[in-house]
C-alpha cells in the first residue's frame, strides 16, 4: 500500500517537472538539436553556420508575394544544399529536418 502511493507521488513529482521545463524550454525529452549540441560544445562557428541556415530556410519558405505560393521543404534543402548548409553527415538537408528548422 505503502510503494503504490510512493510510486504516485514520484510519477506527479516528475510529471510537473517535465511540465516545468517544457513552460520555460519548450522542450523537455528527446535528442538535443544540433544547435544544442553545438553551444553546449562551445563551437561558436557551428552555431553561427546552424543560425544562418535557418534564417535562410525561413526566408526561403516565405510566400511569394506576386503568386502568393511558397516553395516545398524540398526545394529548401536544394538551395540550402547550393548555398553549402549540409546537414551533420554532410548531405543535403531532408524535407523533416527543414520543416523543423521553421518550427524553431
């Protein structure tokens, strides 16, 4: 009886806790982002190369005032890949990945 109300006490304790992180962070579990990755390292090139791809990305994605239509993610990631943003493996950024840059 004891260790089922220890045990309750322990998943609300961590619960709130992710909740917490995820108000202030926006994220709690998972991977770290690549940028994350690249300022925890202190690598202050690799976090600046990451900050311009996504502004490009995001510039990229933008409507076309004249026809009103945007380009696809993967039409993105040709010109990401033209311009030299490569993704960690060195290759053209997938479709995912950009749409995930436009989140951030």
């Amino acid at each position: 009886m004891f260790s089922q109300l220890e045990k309750t006490r322990l998943v609300n304790k961590l619960r709130a806790a992710r909740e917490r992180k995820r108000q202030e962070v926006g994220r709690c579990e998972g991977r770290k982002t690549r940028l994350e990755r690249a300022s925890a390292a202190n690598d202050e090139a690799a976090v600046g190369r990451l900050q311009e791809a996504v502004v490009m990305a995001k510039r990229l994605r933008r409507a076309n005032p004249v026809t009103g239509k945007r380009r696809s993610l993967r039409r993105i990631a040709e010109e990401l890949e033209a311009a030299g943003h490569l993704n960690e493996r060195g290759r053209p950024y997938d479709a995912m990945s950009i749409s995930r840059m436009l989140k951030s």
